[in-house]
C-alpha cells in the first residue's frame, strides 16, 4: 500500500470526524433551542424536586438553553465551514453545554444525559480534527 492512499484514508477520516462534529453541534444547538422554548413558554413542562443545590427558576434554564443552542448551531456552521476557530469555540461550548445539562439534570434527566454524550462525542471528534487535512480534501 503506497503512502499516498494512507494518507488520503486518514484525511477522509479526519474530513468526516469534523463533519460529525460540525453537524452534532447543529443538531445539539437546536435540540437546546426546542428546550429553551419549551421551559419559556411552557414552564410546568419541567419539575424540579425541593432538594436540588441549582434549583434556577425554569424560565431562566430556558433563556439559558435558547442562547447556548443559537451559539452552538452557529459554532457548529463555523466547523462545517472548516474554520480553525468555530473548532476551539466548538470545543469550549460543548464542555459549557455539558456542563448546564449536567446542573439541569434534574428537570430532564434522560434527556440531559443524551446531550452530555452528545457533547463528549463532538468534543472527540474536533480533537482528532486537522484543518490542514480538511483543506487537502476539498
């Protein structure tokens, strides 16, 4: 096997880990705007037991969920657009999304769950990410 088919494996490879990080974000940014939206205009949608340290009010999860869901899709257009900078904000605003699902757990915990592994998996994806790699496929 000669070196030039290698290395064009491993940049489709590389190409298709940043289009399903690119394209989770999307998705994740949207499925946090749906969530926003519900817990603004339908507040008792979410319950919250009595016991709970970040018990916010479900409205104010909700404003937070809609802001973080309209700038992770964006970020999430930025690595589909192959830019090195939508990657390390893809990367920070993934962990800051784990991060309010992980504290809106008990709201919606299947669901949060969901989206914390979401969140893990576009973080690996935009690690193994090579803008150089990406350039070479197009």
């Amino acid at each position: 096997m000669s070196t030039t088919s290698t290395t064009g494996r491993q940049s489709g490879w590389v190409t298709g880990f940043a289009v399903f990080g690119g394209s989770m974000m999307v998705v994740i940014g949207i499925f946090q705007i749906v969530v926003g939206l519900t817990a603004i205009f339908e507040d008792t949608f979410y319950v919250l037991t009595d016991n709970y340290l970040f018990g916010f009010d479900v409205q104010t999860w909700g404003w937070i969920h809609l802001a973080l869901g309209v700038v992770v899709a964006a970020g999430g257009v930025g690595v589909l657009a192959g830019q090195v900078w939508a990657r390390v904000l893809g990367i920070v605003l993934a962990a800051i999304s784990a991060v309010a699902n992980f504290l809106f757990l008990p709201y919606y915990p299947l669901w949060s769950m969901l989206i914390i592994a979401a969140d893990i998996a576009v973080i690996w994806a935009l690690t193994k990410y090579d803008r150089n790699m990406w350039a070479d496929n197009m």
